[in-house]
C-alpha cells in the first residue's frame, strides 16, 4: 500500500522556513524558560531555606532555655516528612519542601535530646509566584513564537515573490517571449548591494538578453538568404525552361523547384520567427475543409468525418497545416494515410516506422530528419509555426493501437449564440 502523498503546498519555500522558524522558535523559547525556571526556583527555594534555618535556630535557641516554642515549631510535629525526622534522629539538620495539610511548605529540622525540633515555613506563596512565572513564560514564549513567524513569513514571502516572479518570467522566456525581463531594481544600480535572488534575476535577464541577439541574428540571416536565393532562384527557373527536352532537362528543373520550394520554407520560416503575422479570421465546417485538403495533396489519403465541428481559423493557414502534416505522412509513413475530423480535432495518421524519439520530446527541429526518407524538417516546423498563429494546439504522438505515426490538432471551436426563447 503506498503512503498517502503530501499536499503540494508542503513543498514550497515559505512552507519549509515556517517549519524551520517554528522549531528554532519552540527549542530557543523552551531552553530559555527552563533556565529561567530553574534559577528562579533555586533562588526562591533557597530563600526559603535560609529563613527556615534561621527560624530553627531561632527556636533552638528557646528550647534550650526551656520557653514555650511558638506554633510553627514543635518536638516531632505530626506531618514532619520521615526522611527529616531521620537526619535529626542522626544529629544532622536538614531542610525540606513537602505539603501539610494540603499546602506547600518548607521543613527544617534539627536533633533536639534524640528527638526532631522542626520548624514550617509556609511556602506557598513561593509556589504560586513559581507558577504564575511558568505561565508568563509560556504566554510569552507563545507571543514571541507568533511575532517571530509573522515577521518570519513576512520576510519569506518577499524573497519567494521575488522567486516566483523570476520563473514566470523564465516559463514566459521558454514560450517564446524574448522581450520578458524581470529588471529586479536592485540590478539596475551596480553601487546597491544585491542578494542571491537579484543575482539570479540579472542573470535571467542577461541570458535572455543575449539569445534575443542570437536568435534575432539568425532570424535576419535566414530571411536575407532567402531573400538573395529568390533572385538567381529565378532567372535559374527561367534559364532551366529554355533547355531540350530530355532527362537532364528534368533533373535541373526538378532541383530548381525543389530549391525554390525550400527558400519559400525559409521565408515563411522567418516570418513565423518573427511573431509578427496577422491572422484572416472566418467560420469554416472543418470536415469539408479537410477534404479539400486532402483533394488538392493528390495523395490517396482517406478522409473519416466522425463529427463535424465549426470553427473559427484562418483557413489559408489552417490548410497549409493540414497539407505539411499530410504530405509529411506520405513523406516519412508508409499508407494507409488517414484523416479523421472527430470535432474540433484533426488527427493525420500513417502506419510507418512512427516519429523519432527527439521530435516526441521536443518537437521538430528544422534540417534535421531520421526517418530515412528526403526532407529538411521545415515541414513539421512550419506546421507548428502556423498551429501556434491561428491558437491551435498541435500534437505529435503514437497512436494508441498499432504502429505507425499520429499528429492531432486542436482548434478552437466556434459557438453559435442563438436567440433565447422568451417563455425561458
């Protein structure tokens, strides 16, 4: 039987310094009330003793000259406790705290002819005073506790604040935000002394500072390439046109498309990096729009339409993503291909080898490709790229039964606000 799994809260800073003040807090404050009650019980112990001393001697002093003793002294009182009345019995004297008759009171006792001469003091003023200082120790202790974990947590929270507001910044970097920053003010004067979290939060911001430089470097590197292909890309198009027929004919013309296609891949690519594009907005039936897709592939693809939804998308974009996600299972699959429309889920499957082991972890990754097959990897890229600009969630994944390989897209299903009745 597993153990029953702690709450999530337990786990976090401000919990765990609560513990640790609370703890400190109770043995520091336990610590300093037994050492103040142990000093103060001695010393009133001690008074105590040292009067009821002198009292037996006091009254010593009277039996020996055969005087009445007065009433808080007596030859073998009744409630002398035995371990006294044995050290008198020897010749010793001695002191003693015990009750009589209910109260707390201090013996002392001596030898006196064989006998004990004692004397009582009462000593049950002492042991209030003792108890109401437990009391005030406690009461205190139990104030202080509670300042010191206000305060405690109030210091805390300011640090994990700090904290939790680095990591959003640092969840808002790895979504893509490049222009987030925490710009902790304690970074922003060098001359003001910075703690460990200001450290980290100037760290945060310079790093992405610097990928924002390297990323926005090679997003200008990838769109002036492009751009500089286009041209020679052209005239090479129009130069491959005007040779003889035949099969080096063919290839060139077959590679100039295949250059072309990929420097478009590139500029749209860019365009995407750039988190710049606006979207067309419109209502489509999602089922007919996958079967136009799957029409204009050309591909013997089978469309399954389990139920048709209505949504809300870009539909230029929405197909340029239904068309990559296609022809990349033709690509890299093996058939049967299948696109089913169940909702507002897309799912493109094939039945070949399945996605490789880096692309179901991280996604795809441009110009890189293991399936065997021909490609750059720019067309899952730019599938995603477009999911993400039209609110799409697009998913890589095994199928659930069988081999081969499942993409599932999510889009955003669009409501129809109908009239109400009035009689409602």
């Amino acid at each position: 039987m597993r153990p029953p799994r702690r709450p999530a809260w337990t786990a976090t800073l401000t919990w765990k310094a609560a513990v640790f003040i609370a703890v400190m807090c109770c043995a520091l404050a336990a610590l300093l009330g037994v050492l103040v009650h142990v000093s103060v019980t001695s010393q009133t112990v001690n008074d105590s003793r040292e009067k009821a001393l002198t009292r037996l001697t006091e009254v010593g002093r009277l039996y020996e000259a055969g005087e009445p003793l007065p009433r808080f002294a007596g030859i073998d009182p009744p409630g002398l406790p035995a371990p006294l009345r044995a050290l008198a019995a020897r010749g010793e004297r001695g002191t003693m705290v015990a009750d009589d008759r209910g109260r707390p009171t201090m013996w002392a006792a001596g030898p006196a002819d064989g006998r004990a001469l004692a004397v009582r003091v009462d000593y049950s003023q002492s042991a209030e005073t003792i108890d109401a200082l437990d009391r005030s120790i406690l009461g205190s202790s139990v104030l202080a506790i509670g300042a010191t974990l206000l305060v405690g947590a109030f210091a805390v929270t300011r640090v994990t604040r700090r904290l939790h507001l680095t990591a959003q910044v640092a969840r808002r970097i790895s979504a893509g935000d490049l222009d987030a920053r925490v710009d902790d003010p304690r970074t922003k004067d060098p001359s003001r002394p910075q703690d460990e979290v200001a450290t980290v939060s100037g760290a945060l911001d310079t790093m992405a500072s610097s990928l924002q430089r390297k990323l926005q470097s090679e997003q200008r590197f990838t769109a002036d390439v492009a751009h500089e292909l286009r041209t020679p890309l052209t005239g090479l198009s129009a130069a491959a046109e005007l040779l003889p027929d035949g099969r080096p004919s063919e290839l060139v013309r077959d590679r100039v498309r295949a250059m072309r296609g990929l420097t478009e891949d590139l500029l749209e690519i860019s365009r995407l990096d750039a988190r710049n594009e606006t979207v067309d907005l419109a209502v489509h039936e999602l089922g007919p729009l996958a079967e136009r897709v799957v029409r204009a592939s050309g591909t013997e693809t089978e469309v399954r339409v389990v139920r048709d939804a209505t949504v809300e998308t870009d539909r230029r974009r929405l197909e340029r993503v239904l068309g990559n996600l296609v022809a990349n299972a033709h690509k890299h699959g093996a058939p049967p291909v299948v696109v089913t429309v169940d909702g507002p889920v897309v799912s493109v499957r094939d039945h070949g080898p399945g996605y490789p082991a880096y692309l179901l972890e991280s996604g795809p990754q441009r110009f890189r490709t293991e399936s065997g097959g021909k490609g750059h990897g720019l067309g899952l890229t730019i599938a995603v790229g477009q999911a993400r600009v039209i609110g799409a969630e697009l998913v890589f994944a095994r199928p659930a039964e069988g081999e081969g390989a499942e993409a599932r897209l999510r889009l955003p299903e669009y409501v129809r606000l109908t009239d109400t009745d009035p009689e409602d």
